[in-house]
C-alpha cells in the first residue's frame, strides 16, 4: 500500500493521490506492505522515465560500449577468459550503473535487442585480439531472464555465432539460477540447445540470496561462478572461513569449473587458490577494462611469462 500526507506531500486530491501511487509502485517493487511518499521517489521516477525513454534510441545512437574483465586461472595465473559487461552514458558522457539501466532495459524488453548487440560485440572482440596475436581467449556473455523467454532466442544466438565463425567453445553464457523458477522445462530446453552448438554454460550469483539448489539439479552447466557476496564473508569470520569454504565445497560437488567474483585481496586470492578453485575473477588482478587497456594487459601479461633473455 502506498500513502501520501496532507499537507506535506501536496494540497489536492489529484497531487495526493499521484505520489500515493508512486509509494505504491515502491511498495509493489521492495514488497513492503506499507510505503510512504518520499521526495526522492519523486526524483527516482522521473530519472526513470528520462532513462526509459533515451533507452529507447540507445542502440540505434551507439550509446552502448562493452567492458571486459579478465577471468584468471589459478593454475598458470593468466587470463583465459574476460566478461563482457555492458556500460552506458546516457547524455554522451554520464555514466549510468548497469544495477540501475539494465532492469528498464529488461522491463522494456529493449534487452533482447541489446543482448544480441553485446553478444555480437565480444565476439568481435575475440576477434580482434586473435588477430593481433595474442591466444584465443573464452568470452563470458551475461544472460537475461527476459531473453531467455524469448521465443526466438536460440535462433538468434545460434545465427550470430555461426555467421561469426567463432568456435562456440569459446562462447560461455552467464545464467543465474533465479532464470529457472518459471518454466523451468522451456529454459533447460533452450539450454540444451546451445550447449549442443558447444557454447558452455556459467551459473551466475552463486551463493548470494535465496538458492535453489534442487532446481539446478536438473540443469546442464559447466561453471559455478561463487558470488562476492560469500567472498566479502570470509572477512567477517576470519582465518577458517567455514561458510565460504562450504559453499565452495557445495559448488564443487556439482563437478562443475569454479569462478570465483569479486575477489580484491592477495589474502582472498591466496585462499580460494588453496582450495583448488580453477578461475578469480576481481579488482585484486583487474577492474574491467576497455578494449584498449584490455589489449595492453594480455601483452604485458604475456611479456611476464616470457622467457628473459
Ligand atoms: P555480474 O554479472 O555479477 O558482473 C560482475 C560485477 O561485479 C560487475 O559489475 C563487475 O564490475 C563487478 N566486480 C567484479 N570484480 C569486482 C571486485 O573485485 N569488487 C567489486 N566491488 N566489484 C567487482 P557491473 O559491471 O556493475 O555489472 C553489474 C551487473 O550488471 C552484472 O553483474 C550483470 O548482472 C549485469 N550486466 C552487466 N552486463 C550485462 C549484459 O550485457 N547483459 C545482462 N543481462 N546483464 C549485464
Ligand atoms: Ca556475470
Ligand atoms: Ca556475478
């Protein structure tokens, strides 16, 4: 239920009864059962009518770019995958947190679109650091519920990848669990599908929020990624960290890779290593980077490894 106040919140009926709908709708979003009308509701719903409607021209005004973080391997500690996130500036040069613009693209819809344009842009990236040299790297793309649903989403996923001439080995999506409450049957199915390409399968957020791990049970992954969430945690407990160490014993006996996120420290490298996770992925060995700085880390990564004469 949303509320507005006489006087504060307005004098007639007509501006009482706008804002109690704008604390209603916060209402229906946060499911509290009762929100009152706050000045910065006011702000936040404008902001995202402004947003929504430049969203919609986004693509077309090439307003969209992609960053990419580096996926490092515990065994040789180089890169050997990066994520594609998607950023935005929404007047040419503000940028908007992807927390904030990608729930509007989703509940636009506008995010299938977008989605297949991020697809296409990491495997031209791929492209282009092959053909500067440097060894084929997998690219990690995120996957909305929303597209998902899609009816058309495997035929279009399949016809990017294949006019690419990428390997679809070096294709991972990103999935989180929460995408197999609804349906779950016609999401494993389309799964299936991609996986059958050979494109591999990451389940995203490990660990953070509400698991259903008997969902997963019957979904055809090849990646846990464990969430910051859980990494943040072993601060809090200190040296043993039981509750990391188990969700990542949890997440090892789906015999899956695991991808550890948002790692920040050498201690919390150091840990996860000792524990035979297989990738970290976290501001401790890189931010996400742009296509540039991204080609400037590969080199220089690889020029560590190489041999000194
Ligand atoms: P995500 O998929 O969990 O991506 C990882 C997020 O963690 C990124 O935030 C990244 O910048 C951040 N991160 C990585 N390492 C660290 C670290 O060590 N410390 C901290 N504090 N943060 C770290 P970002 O780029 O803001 O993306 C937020 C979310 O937006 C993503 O979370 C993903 O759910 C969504 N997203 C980004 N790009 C796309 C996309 O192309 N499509 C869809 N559907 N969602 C996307
Ligand atoms: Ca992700
Ligand atoms: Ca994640």
């Amino acid at each position: 239920m949303g509320i507005s106040m006489y006087p504060d919140d307005g004098r007639d009926v007509d501006t009482l009864l706008k804002k109690a709908d704008m604390a209603r709708f916060e209402a229906k979003n946060t499911y509290e059962k009762i929100v009152f009308f706050t000045e910065q509701m006011e702000s936040y719903i404008a902001e995202n009518t402004l947003f929504t409607n430049r969203l919609f021209n986004s693509l077309e005004n090439e307003e969209f770019f992609l960053e990419f973080q580096p996926q490092i391997s515990c065994d040789t500690g180089k890169t050997i995958g990066i994520e594609a996130l998607l950023r935005w500036t929404s007047d040419g040069e503000r940028r908007v947190s992807p927390d904030r613009f990608i729930p509007i693209l989703e509940q636009t819809g506008l995010i299938c679109d977008v989605g297949l344009w991020v697809l296409k842009q990491a495997i031209q990236e791929h492209i282009r650091l092959v053909a500067k040299g440097l060894p084929p790297l997998r690219i990690a793309v995120n996957l909305s519920i929303v597209q998902l649903q899609r009816e058309n989403f495997v035929y279009d996923f399949v016809k990017i990848i294949e006019e690419s001439g990428i390997s679809p080995k070096y294709i991972e999506l990103e999935i989180t669990e929460s995408s197999f409450f609804e349906n779950p049957k016609d999401i494993i199915e389309k799964i299936r599908k991609l996986k059958k390409l050979g494109v591999t399968i990451a389940i995203d957020d490990f660990g953070k929020g509400y698991s259903s791990l008997n969902r997963l049970k019957s979904v055809p992954f090849d990646r846990i990624k464990i969430d910051k969430e859980i990494i943040d945690y072993m601060d809090f407990e200190g040296k043993e960290a039981p509750i990391t160490k188990s969700i990542i014993l949890l997440a090892k006996a789906y015999s899956a890779n695991i991808t550890v996120e948002g790692v920040e420290t050498k201690e919390q490298a150091d840990f996860l290593k000792s524990m035979s996770c297989n990738e970290i992925q976290g501001f401790y060995f890189s931010k996400p980077l742009s296509s540039k700085l991204l080609e400037d880390f590969l080199k220089n990564e690889s020029c560590r490894y190489c041999p000194v004469n």
